[in-house]
C-alpha cells in the first residue's frame, strides 16, 4: 500500500470556502433607482442570451436583472419570439434596438418608465377597390416554421405576424406588391413579387436563415462568457448542438480534424476506448502529463490520464503498466491493460458547445493545469416557451475496413517445415533443441481465425430530451441508451445516462440552478484487442476444438512447439468473462446574485463521483488450472467550490470594463483494491471468496488538494482598443511547503482595425482584429500526487519471509521539486467579412516549458530506484489558420465550406546535469522512442536497414558513417545502443486538419467531411509481428502464423524481395535456452519505420428535413430529419498496416506511433431520424 499524505492544510481552506460562500449567497440586496433613463440607457450594460423565448420573457429578464420600469402589452410582446440573440457587456439602448428590430415596436420613455409600443396598421376597410384578394403561405428555416416573423407589404405599414406553426395571412386589393420578411437573428432568402387577385388565394412560402454574426456571439471562457469580437485570447469553438446528425459514442470522435491546433486520434477501434487529444503539440516530458484539463459546467473532471483510466483486469493492477524498454526491443507483449476514455461516460446529445482554450491569456486562470491547454465543455440549457419534445433514434452496422492477409494453414505448415529443418550458421539443426527428430507440423486443416471472431457490429442509440421554460424557469431533462457491439465477438459498449439541467429566478436579484448527469458505462470489450491479437497469430493448422468436439484447443494442439501465450481466441472471447462498468455523477449547483445593476456574484459547488468495478475470469484450462479472477473497485471523489465576483462597467465616452475576482478550492480523494483467486472448484463459480488460492494484489488510497486566487480585468475603448490581464494563484498538495504556492500571469493586448476611420467604410469588412498574448501556466499531471515526498511500497520485489510481508523504499523525498512552468506567446488575427458570409482566423505561437519534472533513475548505491526531478526544458513553436465560408445560398440551395490546418514543430532545447545517451538509457519509452536535444520528444531513432542482398539474401545495415555491412549495428557496437542510431522521423505529424462541405437543396442535405494529417511516421510493428517467425524471449519459438508476404523470402541469387533469407547473420538461436532472437524484427531499426500520412473521409451525411407544410397534417411533429451517415469510408495512405491513426500504447502523446497489432478504426454505416414535438 502506498503510503497516504495528511494534507494539514486543507481543513482551514475547506472552511473558509463555505464562509465565503455562505457570505455570498446570504448577501445584501441593493435596490436601484434612476430616473435618468437617457443616462441609465448608456450606463447599463446587458450580459444576457436570449434564445427560442418571446419578447415577453426577454423584457421580464431585463426588469429583473437589471431593476428596470418597463411598460407594455404582455399580450402584444408574447407574439414575437427571439431565435438567437446573445449580448456580452453591451448598452441596453443596443440591447432594445435589437430585440426590437424586424418588428412593428418602439420603445420611447415617459414618467421614468420605458414603454414599448407598436405602429397599428392601417384598417383594412380602408382599402381601395377592385375587391381584396388573399396572399397566405409558411415561413420556414429548413426544419420547422418559424413564428413571430413579420411580413410587411413594401410602401405601406400593412404587415401580418407569422401564428406558431409559421403561416400567415395578409387581404390585399387586387394588384402587384413586394413582400418583405423579417425576424431577429434571421434573414429571408428573397423580396418575392407577389401577384393580388381579386377573390382568389395567391400562395407565397419563405426560407429564412440564421444572420447572426460570429462577431456578436458569446464564448465560454474560463469562469465566464465574452463575446467573440472583444475576444482576445485563441479559442476553438465546435457547435455540437448543431452537428448534422451524428451519434458519436463520445464527443471527442466528433470533433476529429474539426478544431485548428486540436490533435485528436482514436487510439484503437475498441468500443470506449481512449483517444490521444493534443493541444498545439507535447508541453511535458511525462507521459500523463501532455492531456489537457478538461471541465464540465464549470466542473474539472477527471479527465485523460492513464494512471486513472487504465485497468489491469487481469493482473488488478490499477495503474498503467509501462510496455516499454526492453519489452518491445524483439517483440509486442500481448497486455492485460484497457485504457477507458473519461468522455465514454458524457452524452454527446447533451452538448451544446466545445470550447478548446490554446494560449496561455486563455488558459492562465486555470494556472497549474493550463500548459497542456483546457477544454470546456457546456451542456444545453432550456428556454422560455412551450415544452419541447426531443427524439433520436439511430442504427449502425460496423465491420474493418479491411483485415490482414494470413497464411493458410498447409502454407503455414509447408513454411515452418522448411524453418525448422534448415541449418543454422554453426551447421546444427536449428530445432534441435526443441522439436523431436522428424516431427513435422501438421497439414490439412484450414482455420481462418479472423472469421471465426470478427462480425457485422450493431449499434442502436436512442435519445429523447424535454426542454422548456417559464417567465422564471427553464429546464433540461433528457435520457439516453447507446449500446455499440465491437466487430469482435462477444464484445460490447453499453451506456445509460440521464441529465437535469434546471435554474429559477427566484428574486429580481437571485437565480439558483443545478447541472447534474448520471451516468453508467460497461464495457465488456477489455479483451477485445487481445482476442484480435490472438486470432492473427494464432496456428491456422489447429481447429477450433479439439477431436470430440467439446474442448477447445488451447496453446499449441499438434504443433510440436508454439507459443502459449496465443491462447485459442474464440474460446477466449465466449469462455471468458471480463467488464469494466463505471457509475458517475457529475455537476453542481449554482447561484447568482445581483448585488447591482454592473456587479453580481456567483458561487457553486461541483462533484465528479467515480464508482468503477472491473471483472476478469478464466475458465479452466492449460496454462490456468482451476481458472483464475481478478477484481478491481476503484472510488474517485472530487468536490470543487467556486465563488467570484463579475463586473461589467461603462465609464465615460466608450470606455467600459469587465472584470472578475474568484476563489477556488478542489480536493481529489482515489481509493484502488484489487483481489485476485485461482483454483477454483468449476468454472460457474464467479465470486474470488470461492477461489482456493485469493490474495489481494493492490490496495492504495491517494489524494491531494489545491486551493487558488484568480482574477482577471478586460478594458475595451469604443470596440476599437482592447486590453486584459488575468492572474491566478495555485496551491498544491503535490509539492512542499517551500514551493506549494505560484503565481500564473498573462497579459493580452487587441486592435481592431475596422473600427478606424480609414477602414470604417470598407463595406465588405465586419470585423479585422489583431491581438497578442504572453502568459505564463503550469502543469502538475506529472508529479503525481506526492511526487516531492518519499514513497514506499509492500514487497516492493515481490519477495515476502515467512508470510510477512515486507517495506521497501521506492522514491526518496525531493523538498526542492519546483512546479513546471510554460511561458506561451501568441499572435492572431481574426477577420469577417461579407456580413459574416467569411471568417477567418490565424495564430503563430511559440511555447516553452522549464523544469520540466521527469522520474529519473538514482546510482544504486542510495537504495532508490527513482526520484521526481525537475530536468529538461522544451519548446513548441507552430501556426494555425481556419476558415469558413458560405459559398452560396439562395432560396432552396446553400453551400457551406469549412477549413483548417494546423503545423507544430517541438523540440527538446536541454536536458538538465546529464549527460544525453543516460538519460536515453533511463526514459526509454520503447524500442526506437527516446530523448535527445535537437529534435522532438517522439522522434524515432533507428538503426539503419538497408534492405536484403539479393546474391546472397542477407540483411544489410548502414552504420553511422555510411558504411553498408551484413552485421547487424547491434552486434557491432554492443556497449553504445544508443550512439550508432539515427533520427528516422517523427510520430506527431507535421501538418495536421480537416475540411468539410455542407450542400443543402430545399429539404436535402449532404455533408461530407475530411481529416488529414501529413509528415508523421508510424512504426508498423503489426507487420513486424507477422513476420516474426523465430524471435522470442520465452522457452520457445514464436512460430505464430504469419502475413502472406512471407511465401516471397529470399531463396535464390538475384531474387529481388524486402523479405530475408529464413536463416541469416541477423537472427539465432542461443543453444541452451531454447529462445531465438531476430535483428530484423527489433523495434529499434527502421525495416518497418512507414509514412503514415493520410487523408481520411470520415464521414458523409445525407439527410431530409421535412417543412412545416409537410408535418401539418400529421398534427404531431414540429420538425422531423431522416438520415444516412457512413463514417470512414475510406484512406488515401502509403501506410501498408490497416490504420494510421492507432496507437499501440493508448491516450499518451508521447507514445504515439505504434502500432502492434492494434484493432483498427471500424467503418460504420447508420441510419437515423431526429423529431422534435
């Protein structure tokens, strides 16, 4: 059991939390009075969105938060509705000038109160003949009917109001006229002509669009919104709530390619599994280190990190077993682990948009967890109005792309027959020592392993959510199913979620609300990958069961020799039994108080409760006598308290401020037991109490708790110059008293060219911005959470006397362990142009980290194996450019592009007091992975393989200095493992990005999006292991089954092929030992080193949305969408594996670029329909 830190210092900070917060809930109420409305229209500045509410409620909200007299016609308001109107520290004159525009109302002040009128028009019996006749018709926006929009006749003040499904009525006299469409935040797609005839019914129906500028849209930034054109900080926004009919099984597959500066690739084709997300490139030199903070509604969650994601179901280890060093060297151990992705557990549907903050003016209030950058995640919300009804309901089919190319079982046979009764270099026979005389590998049965455990994978989702509001309450309630079969047998995704998201006014100064979800995700797909594994490399000469047809054939059948690792994978998916099943509440519970019209306080509390249990069984069998299980429970309790105060000013002729003042505390406890029972009496028996032979094998129980000060203030002249600086202070557990508390400052600085003079008149310009920040953030992820204190551990080499357990070191204490700290430099420019019609964006950055805290291995004769220190330092420096435009758009035809790309170029600058090859030596990640100074912290270094001699089929290799040899660089220099490699190329690619199209032709709609990514390597270790015919490490040969290339080995001079002689001066047997070994399989040369650039479709979309005039008479629906989507349907590619984008070793950037045989991304086919009531 690891040892437990007291953390003395957070009783008193949990105290004075709840005092503050107590105090800010239970403060004083100010009323306001000012009959100087011309000023108060000036002085007031409004922070409000308005959204699918009447104009009735959007008033009410200004009385109530801002106590100001308003008088009106309830009735009259309640006809018109806002679509979308969001405003961030605006004027309340240009926050009425717009709820009102595009409607018959004015406002005007009169005995201190502001009235809210309307132009009558003019009577109809006032008309001149010929007699009336009647235009009627609908207006939609592409889904639905829009209510509330006005309809006037050109050169005069009639108009008509649309009723709630969209349709309107005008009786005119007989003759021409114009009609003119209007709504708040939309746009008609024409001024039709219209043709009056006395007595008849002419027919006129409207398409109208969303309007709204970017520029006015209000983003979520930490512990606040600001609107995007005083933005000053580099924010990515992905609009989930307006996704065009996906059903991810988490969110971060949907945002694939779709954000600048996002790297997001899924690491395996495993149902729930985690995906690497990496903002503007590797930020730390640990591995738990490089993912950012991601928070929920205000709430950190426990988010990508390994150490807690990972599963050892069947060792019930908690912690991620490290597969490198010498492990990879010859070959890929098949793990026992599963890295679960944190996002599984979130419903996508329940997303309304995804903030990525990337520079550090952004991302320093979050101080000591912004370096690796933050993700904000806000769930949707409900509005004034009617109760809205929410249906989903999806079906997928999924299958590989494509699946490897095997030998058969008699070509498998013919080739190990041949191996195995070849000479060695010494002229002894190389089966000698471990097959008997004459013993052949049998032919005549063909098993294609692949078949027998690979499916058509479905998938069902079904969503349905209720949302709506009162003048004082609005409310979100929804619930979720998703279940996605893994294309291996007997494997599978199940997720339950159900979410309330509520908040009341409960005074014209106080608003209380709660954001809270329950969720259960299982997952009965941890052995999915192994059974994958194992049905490439098994023996395709075994059957599936043994001569009787009851026992499955395990280990090696009637093979003389074999590798019993590869267990019989069918047996090993039907037999077995093994989940993970995680419970989560996560949210929190607010309040807001007005203290004046300029200044509110706001205070909440958060929890992120983690209940996970992991199960493994195996069946009796050889190797496993009796069976064996293994059980994991692991508790993860979060609870954060947030209490701040916002201020939004004007002073003066333009000048206006926001600021915020905050305090935050957040405490983490993690609780970890695993037991584990062989020998049980029959294989029905599940529980480990039954097992003859139990034990626990972990037990740990580990928190830590942070208390931090921030602030930030934002200046802003007359929307033209712009200013801001934020400041947090952290406190952490993670390190001594001497070095618990830094400070975290940025500073930004915006010019708005469009707002001068000389461009003011430039039409085509909406907005030209040009910011720049400098900041500095931290990132704790890699000191763990007693990183500067001494550890210990029991049995710490498995070894016990007598039963009794016994206490080693592990760590020694480093009291002088310094925070990690980022210094981040940021340039952007954004511009809109054509009234929105094109954005862009640019950023240049350049990033670097001191201090960089690594565990660093000790001189044995200290006792220690390990110690956190701070040793290196690293730089990212890169460019991000994204654009969208709207290409077209008529009445019944819209195209809309998107476009980004990203490049990021990271260096290792130093690697503090040591020398560089010893630092190698001890971080060596994997086989070719480690660091040197000069070049990224995943660039590969190699041996140099130079392809086979084809006289001779033996394996060349090129030393350093370019001289070409049979010998193997290992075996010519076996004391410099590391001097004589060269760098090969990097795994985080050069360019990364996405570009997507969006046509739209009356009712249809066709989306077609595509990811790609350039100048990354992958080593194919896949290839590498189905090549593997001799290397080993255990008492016998591999003899797996092998990639059909290999029938194409050399065996005759002049035979031109990449594929050596059987026996060769790169591979032996070592006598006495029974193992082989292979140079040519060595993850540390370049044979299999391949281009894994790539350009993927990831998804294509096409839909139906039915009008309004359709749903009529069905007297049910408001909006109804049919749809078919396929995603990854396919790969331009030189990469010869099956996927470019997995990764071998799960979330860490770092370890990217590996794949071992990892199950790739599935092609999906699915069909859905989304309903609205």
């Amino acid at each position: 059991m690891q040892k437990s830190l007291t953390l003395t210092f957070i009783p008193g900070i949990m105290r004075w939390s709840v005092m503050v917060t107590v105090f800010i809930l239970g403060s004083f109420t100010l009323l306001y009075a000012n009959n100087g409305y011309s000023q108060l229209l000036q002085r007031v500045r409004v922070t409000e969105k308005f959204e699918n509410e009447s104009l009735a409620s959007c008033v009410k909200k200004l009385e109530s938060g801002y106590r100001i007299s308003f008088g009106y016609d309830n009735q009259e308001l309640l006809r018109y509705q806002v679509k979308k109107l969001q405003f961030v520290n605006e004027r309340l004159d240009k926050v009425l000038q717009a709820l009102l525009e595009n409607t018959p109302l004015i406002y005007e002040e009169k005995n201190g109160v502001l009235l809210i009128v309307k132009q009558a028009p003019l009577p109809l019996t006032n008309l001149q003949q010929p007699g009336p006749g009647k235009i009627k018709g609908i207006v939609i926006d592409g889904e639905h009917g829009i209510p509330g929009v006005t309809v006037k006749v050109t050169g005069t003040k009639y108009y008509a109001i649309t009723n709630a499904d969209g349709q309107f009525e005008l009786i005119l006299p007989a003759g021409n006229y114009k009609l003119q469409f209007s709504f708040i935040g939309y746009k008609a797609a024409a001024s039709p002509e219209v043709k009056v005839i006395s007595g008849a019914i002419t027919e006129q129906n409207m398409s109208m669009f969303v309007t709204m500028s970017r520029l006015t849209e209000a983003v979520v930034i930490g512990y606040g919104v600001q609107e995007r054109r005083s933005l000053l900080g580099a924010v990515a926004t992905y609009e989930a709530g307006k996704a065009p009919g996906q059903s991810p099984v988490t969110i971060d597959e949907a945002m694939v390619g779709k954000l600048p500066g996002v790297f997001i690739a899924p690491s395996s084709g495993v149902p729930g599994s985690a995906a690497n997300i990496t903002i503007r490139g590797i930020s730390t030199l640990n591995a738990n280190g490089n993912s950012p903070l991601i928070v929920v509604d205000g709430v950190p969650i426990y988010g990508i990190d390994p150490n807690l994601n990972t599963v050892d179901y069947n060792k019930g280890s908690s912690s991620i077993f490290s597969f490198g060093g010498n492990q990879v060297v010859n070959e890929y151990r098949q793990p026992t682990t599963f890295e679960k992705n944190p996002l599984a557990t979130l419903n996508p549907d329940d997303i309304e948009s995804v903030e990525v903050l990337k520079d550090a003016y952004s991302t320093a209030i979050y101080g000591s967890r912004g370096s690796a950058g933050v993700i904000l995640i806000t769930t949707k919300k409900g509005a004034r109005g009617k109760m809205r009804v929410d249906v989903q309901v999806s079906t997928s089919v999924s299958k590989p792309r494509k699946l490897p190319s095997l030998m058969n079982g008699d070509q498998y046979a013919d080739f190990y027959n041949n191996v195995f009764h070849q000479k060695d270099s010494i002229g002894k026979a190389a089966s000698s020592w471990y097959i008997p005389n004459n013993y052949t590998f049998p032919k005549g049965v063909n098993t294609n392993w692949l078949n027998e455990v690979v499916r058509n994978a479905m998938g069902n989702n079904a969503e349905v959510s209720m949302s709506g509001g009162t003048d004082k309450t609005n409310y979100y309630v929804s619930l979720g199913y998703n279940k996605e079969q893994s294309y291996i047998i007997n494997n599978d995704f199940t997720r339950y979620q159900g979410r309330v998201n509520f908040d009341n006014q409960m005074t014209n100064s106080l608003k209380v609300g709660v954001s809270m979800s329950l969720n259960q995700a299982t997952n009965n797909s941890l052995s999915a990958q192994n059974v994958y594994r194992s049905a490439v490399q098994k023996a395709p000469n075994l059957s599936v069961k043994d001569s009787t047809g009851n026992k499955y054939n395990w280990l090696h059948g009637n093979n003389p020799t074999g590798p019993e690792e590869v267990s019989n994978p069918v047996g090993e998916a039907t037999t077995g039994k093994n989940y993970s099943t995680d419970n989560r509440v996560l949210g929190n519970v607010f309040a807001e108080l007005q203290l004046l019209p300029w200044l509110s306080a706001h205070s909440d509390v958060g929890v992120d409760w983690i209940n996970s249990r992991a199960y493994d069984r195996i069946i009796d069998r050889p190797g496993v006598i009796g069976g064996s299980a293994t059980e994991t429970q692991q508790q993860l309790r979060k609870w954060v308290i947030n209490n701040r105060l916002d201020m939004h000013k004007i002073f003066g002729d333009g000048h206006a401020v926001s600021a915020m003042l905050g305090q935050s505390f957040e405490k983490s406890v993690e609780n970890v037991n695993s037991v584990h029972g062989t020998e049980f009496l029959n294989d029905d028996m599940l529980s480990i109490a039954t097992a003859n032979d139990k034990r626990v094998v972990n037990s740990l129980e580990q928190q830590w708790a942070q208390v931090s000060f921030l602030s930030r203030i934002n200046y802003e002249y007359k929307h033209r110059y712009l200013a801001g600086v934020t400041y947090r202070m952290d406190g952490s557990s993670r390190f001594s008293a001497n070095h618990r508390y830094v400070g975290f400052p940025s500073f930004a600085l915006g010019w708005v060219p469009s707002e001068e003079n000389f461009l003011k008149g430039v039409k085509a310009i909406d907005q030209l911005k040009v910011r720049a920040s400098v900041g500095f953030t931290g990132n704790d992820g890699g000191n763990g959470y007693y990183g500067n204190q001494g550890q210990y551990v029991v049995d710490v080499y498995g070894s016990s006397y007598g039963n009794t357990s016994t206490i080693g070191n592990k760590q020694p204490a480093n009291p002088n362990l310094e925070w990690e700290r980022t210094t981040t430099w940021n340039v952007g420019t954004d511009i809109s142009l054509l009234h929105g019609r094109i954005s862009a964006t640019v950023d240049y950055y350049r990033r670097q980290t001191s201090n960089a805290i690594l565990q660093s291995a000790l001189p044995y004769f200290m006792g220690f194996d390990l110690q956190q220190q701070n040793r290196a330092d690293l730089v990212n420096k890169g460019i991000e450019f994204s654009i969208s435009s709207e290409n077209i758009h008529t009445e019944n035809f819209q195209w809309n592009t998107t476009f980004n790309i990203s490049g990021n170029r990271n260096i290792v600058v130093r690697l503090h007091q040591i020398d560089e090859e010893q630092l190698a030596a001890e971080n060596e990640i994997s086989g070719g992975r480690f660091w040197r100074v000069g070049h990224s912290a995943t660039a590969f270094y190699l041996y140099d393989w130079a392809g086979v001699n084809s006289s001779n089929g033996q394996p060349q290799w090129v030393d350093k200095s370019g001289k070409t040899s049979e010998v193997p660089i290992q075996k010519q220099y076996p004391d410099s493992p590391y001097t004589n490699r060269k760098y090969m190329g990097d795994a985080m690619p050069v360019v990364f990005g996405g570009f997507g199209n969006t046509f739209t032709y009356k009712g249809f709609e066709l989306n077609c999006f595509f990811s790609f990514s350039a100048g990354n390597k992958m080593y194919n270790g896949a290839k590498a292991a189905m090549y593997s015919y001799l290397g080993s490490s255990y008492g016998a040969n591999n003899v797996y089954n092998l990639s059909s290339d290999m029938v194409n080995y050399w065996q005759h001079p002049g035979q031109k092929t990449d594929i050596p002689a059987l026996i060769n001066n790169s591979n032996f047997s070592q006598a006495g030992f029974g193992s082989s070994y292979d140079y040519t399989l060595d993850r540390r040369n370049n044979r299999f080193l391949e281009d894994a650039s790539f350009i993927k479709l990831r998804s294509l979309l096409l839909g139906y949305n039915f009008n309004s005039r359709q749903l009529k008479g069905t007297k049910v629906f408001t909006a109804l969408k049919l749809y078919a989507e396929a995603n990854n349907l396919f790969i331009l590619t030189k990469y010869s594996g099956l996927d470019p984008e997995v990764s071998a070793y799960g979330s860490s950037a770092l370890n990217m670029g590996y794949d071992e045989l990892t199950m790739p991304s599935p092609r999906t086919w699915r069909v859905g329909i989304k309903a609205s009531f």
